[in-house]
C-alpha cells in the first residue's frame, strides 16, 4: 500500500510558496505539484515490498506475572541499498511493552534489530501473529506498507510468590526422611526406611529385636514420612474467586497456593494432582510425583479466569472420586463466602470426609478485620464497620461449621495461605493421618 510522507507536504508547501512569484501561477502550481506526484510514484516503485524483507521476533516461552522479559526484533535487508523501516508490532496493551514500534536503518544486504521490554499485567496465552512494515523510498517522499505473519506464542503463567517458603518447608522435612516418631493412624502409619544402633533418645519400641540378636547390641528401627500418597488440589474458579484482595483476584492467591502444594508434595514423594471447577470441570491434571508435574499443573491452570457463576462442589467432588478412587488429601482452595458455602460445600462434604482427609482453604481480605476494629467518625464509617463486623462473624461461624463437618480449615491472609497451607500437609504426613 502506497504511503505518502512527511517529506511529500514539505516540498508541496515550499512549491506553493514559489509559485506564487511566477508570472502564471496557476499553471506553476499544476506543473510543480504534477512533477511531485511523478517523483513520488517513481520513488515508491523503487521501494522493495515488505513481504520482501525477512522480520524475526524472539519472544520468551513462558513469562510470569509481575515479571519483565524482552521481545527483539530483527529486519533483513534483501537489497543492495540502505532501507529506511519503521515497524510495529501486533502487542496487546496488557503485555505492558515500553513501545510496540521501532524505526530501523538497514543496511545493504544487512540487518538490524529492535528491542522492547514487556511487563505483563494479566495471565494467560498470547499469540501476536502480524508485523507491519513501512519501507521509506530512496527519496523519502513515498514509502510501502504491508504486513508479514510472524507467529508467536507467549505464555503468561501465575506468579510463584512462595517458592522461597517451599524451600524452606522442604529443607525443614528433612527429618521426615531420616527417622519420624509418630503414632500410627487412620492412614496405616509409617514407613520404614533403615536400622541404626541404639541411642538414649530412642523409644524402646521402635527396638528390631531380631537385629539385635544378630548384631549382639540394640538396634533400632527408622522410619521415614509415607511416600506415594496422593494430594489433589481443587481449584475453584467460580464467581466468588473473582473478587480482589489487596489487588489480586482471590484465584490468583490460590494459584500460588497450588503451586506450593504441587512443589513441596512432589519433592517429598508424593503424587500431587489438580481439579479446576466452577459450574463444571474445567481442568484435571492427574496425579504424579515427578519434578515437572509443577509445569504440567501450572500450564495447565494458567489461563484459567473466574466465571460469573454458581461452584458446583458436589459436581467437583463427584468427578474426582470417579477419576481417583484411592484414599487422598483433598484440597479445596476456595472463599469462605457464608451463603456459598452454606447452599453448595457443606450439603457436598459428607460424600468425601468419610474416606478422604479434606483441607478447605481461602485468603481472607485484611481491610475487612481493619474497617471491623477501626473507630467510626462519620456515618459512613459506622455502617461500613457493622457490616464488617458482620461479615467477619458470619466467616467465623462458617469456618466452625466446616470444622464441625470434618474438615480442615485455613484462613490466612494473602501471603500466608500457601505457607500454611503447606504446614497443614506437612503435619498430616508427620502425624500419619493419611
């Protein structure tokens, strides 16, 4: 497409100032301006077409949240003369780039990249696909405009705000894989790792009398935290994950909570699954125990937004215990939203606490607890401070009613769930409730 230039007005404006010092200006004006629109035809037939030029974009794989990556784009001149490019790029607002646009100079038979650097605001997948180019013409009085496909895929996962937490709670369970003194449970107890010599700290019944008549001094058993169990995190993404506390949507905090769980499970042995649900099933990722099931499970949650609809529980829970029959941890990360909970979770939780070990878990907003405790000087102060007085009560008495039904319930502030979290499962598999 024919793109006149800035150059092109300039010199229509400097003829127009000329001819009016010719004797018959009408006639200097139509042939100045004639010789202009040849020159800048000529000019833009001499203007290699855009699909001509070959235009890379490197863009990273995968980027987090809150998170800077760059994108760089490289032009190849095919033809023997100095090209003057302009480019932009195909970037949506919410990746954050610093400019989608680029001037280049290009070399004969050369190249030149441009760079840019993007700071995303929202997750998810983006697929920009079409670079347009505008090539200057050798007279700068035209140029050429057209758009190249560039394929591109770049995903936006959740950010892992606890991955420093889960270190330490994995560097802290260490002990669990040299000896762990812990009553046998519900969940067929521990299991045994090695024989060591007696020592004063040693409980008398963990003594192998057999190996002690072998070795003909006492020698005791070890044991180590049950490994291969299963931990299966249900994701809600319904209506009430939508809200934002302290700026970030609710799911997004039980995304790094997901996270967490996903990498400390794993790291001990244990298989860690996810089931994302709102009205329906949305996602399943089964159960394992390997390093990359954190990856598996983080793309596959990465482009999930809350819907604007009711959780079915009973719907989540019913699917899951289809999928995987044997006993797990089940995690229900979640809000304690008091109608919610009362009409959909509880009437749902007795078709899984009688065989399974149920933790619901939700972040739970400070400035409610802050408006709740805060001294009212005006009208609107006083009702905001009832209400959340109110709401505060009716989150207390839900926390104690799913507690009453034999749950585990977590509500920590943003920051906190995920590592409380953690230290719940951590204590499950120290007591051998599992």
């Amino acid at each position: 497409m024919p793109v006149p230039t800035w150059r092109v007005a300039a010199v229509a404006a400097v003829i127009a100032g000329l001819v009016l010092l010719a004797p018959a200006p009408d006639l200097a004006l139509i042939a100045a301006n004639g010789a202009l629109l040849v020159a800048a035809i000529v000019d833009w037939a001499l203007t290699p077409r855009a699909r001509r030029l070959q235009v890379e974009r490197s863009v990273p794989g995968i980027v987090a949240l809150d998170s800077e990556a760059e994108v760089v784009w490289k032009v190849r001149n095919p033809s023997r003369r100095r090209l003057r490019v302009r480019l932009a790029d195909e970037l949506v607002p919410s990746l954050g780039a610093d400019s989608r646009r680029a001037r280049l100079v290009l070399p004969p038979l050369g190249s030149a990249t441009a760079r840019t650097r993007l700071r995303p605001q929202r997750r998810g997948r983006f697929d920009p696909t079409t670079i347009t180019l505008r090539v200057q013409g050798p007279l700068g009085l035209a140029a050429r405009q057209g758009r190249v496909t560039v394929p591109g895929v770049l995903r936006v996962y959740p950010p892992f705000h606890s991955r420093d937490e889960a270190e330490l709670r994995l560097s802290r369970s260490r002990v669990l894989q040299v000896g762990l003194r812990a009553a046998q449970g519900r969940g067929g107890g521990t299991e045994f790792d090695s024989l060591r010599e007696y020592s004063v700290d040693d409980e008398f019944r963990r003594i192998d009398w057999a190996a002690t008549a072998r070795a003909r001094k006492p020698i005791v058993r070890t044991y180590r935290a049950e490994r291969n169990q299963t931990v299966l995190v249900l994701l809600d993404s319904g209506r009430t994950m939508a809200g934002r506390v302290e700026g970030v949507p609710r799911l997004d905090h039980a995304m790094d909570a997901v996270m967490m769980m996903t990498a400390v499970a794993t790291r001990l042995g244990d298989r860690a699954g996810l089931v994302a649900f709102s009205d329906q099933v949305r996602g399943v990722v089964g159960p394992s125990s390997g390093r990359a099931q954190l990856s598996t499970v983080t793309e596959s949650m990465y482009q999930l937004e809350p819907e604007l609809v009711e959780s079915d529980y009973r719907g989540a829970f019913v699917e899951t215990l289809g999928r995987f029959r044997r006993r797990a941890l089940l995690v229900v990360l979640t809000e304690l939203a008091e109608q919610a909970i009362a009409q959909t979770l509880m009437p749902a939780l007795p078709l899984v606490v009688r065989d399974h070990l149920v933790i619901v878990a939700a972040v739970r907003d400070p400035a409610v607890a802050r408006w709740a405790s805060a001294v009212p000087i005006e009208a609107g102060a006083a009702y905001r401070k009832a209400a959340a007085v109110q709401a505060s009560e009716q989150r207390r008495l839900t926390v104690a009613k799913l507690r009453g039904l034999g749950a585990v319930v977590i509500d920590a502030t943003p920051g906190r769930l995920a590592p409380e979290l953690a230290d719940a499962y951590l204590k499950v598999k120290s007591t051998g409730r599992l």
